[in-house]
C-alpha cells in the first residue's frame, strides 16, 4: 500500500499529519502538484511535480495509482477515478469516500457548479479546523491499521 496526496490543495496541517503517519508506519508518501512541494527528508517521502494544467496532477496519480493505495484530495472526480480503480480515496476533512457515497458527492458537486456558473454565489467550505484535523487523523489511522 502506498498514500498519494493530490497536494496543490492539501493543507499544510494535513500534509504534516501524513508526514507523520508515514514515518510511524512506514508507508511510503507521494505528494504530487504542479508546483514544488517541500517535503521532509526520508526515504518515505518524495513530492513529484508534474506540468502546469488541469488535472495534470490528478492523471499522474490515477495512472500510477495501484488497487488498495490511498489517496488523499479534496477533488471529487478524483476520489471516483480512484475507487473506480480499487483504492481508497480520503478528503482532508476525514471524510472516507466509498463506493456507496461518491455518486451522490459527484452529483451534488455538479449541482453547485451547475449553479456557480448561473451566478449564484454558493460561498465555500468553511476554514479547516481542528475538528477537521482530528477526525482527518483518526480515519487515516484506522486506514492505516485496516490496510
């Protein structure tokens, strides 16, 4: 098993809390954006940057992405790819994205581009916050020890 971050979004409390996990566990870690993503030093842990574009980073992961692999991204369509693909897709908020959930997550984010492109103003989700990280760090480690 390894854990891929879809990391141009990833917060960085987040990606210290994979740091973390990693070395404690000794999965191995790839952090993949379009733009230099600084890293600590180990033998667990690398970033790969790949080309400016939309869902260039998305497609890397897809592609090098392996049945039972983690990934971590907030994006929807990705979070699909992957289960479609036999892996596991968790969002930084700790929510565990599943065959059962992940039609209904895409359908209501078509939705609300449906409706951000007619002109609604449709606010954003709020601030991470410390809730988020904590359930984010207990369903990485039931993850973790269920893998």
């Amino acid at each position: 098993m390894k854990i891929w971050v879809d990391a141009d979004a990833c917060p960085v409390v987040i990606k210290d809390i994979l740091f973390r996990a990693a070395e404690r566990t000794g999965v191995r870690l790839t952090l993949v954006a379009n733009q230099p993503v600084p890293v600590p030093q180990s033998r667990l842990i690398q970033s790969i940057q790949v080309a400016s574009g939309f869902d260039v980073a998305d497609n890397e992961i897809v592609k090098r992405l392996k049945a039972g692999d983690l990934v971590i991204t907030g994006d929807i369509p990705l979070a699909a790819e992957v289960i479609e693909k036999g892996g596991h897709a968790l969002n930084p908020r700790g929510e565990l994205y599943t065959t059962d959930n992940i039609r209904a997550r895409l359908t209501m984010r078509d939705f609300m581009e449906t409706l951000r492109s007619s002109g609604v103003d449709t606010g954003g989700p709020p601030p991470l916050n410390q809730g988020d990280r904590q359930s984010f760090a207990n369903q990485l480690d039931k993850i973790l020890r269920k893998l």
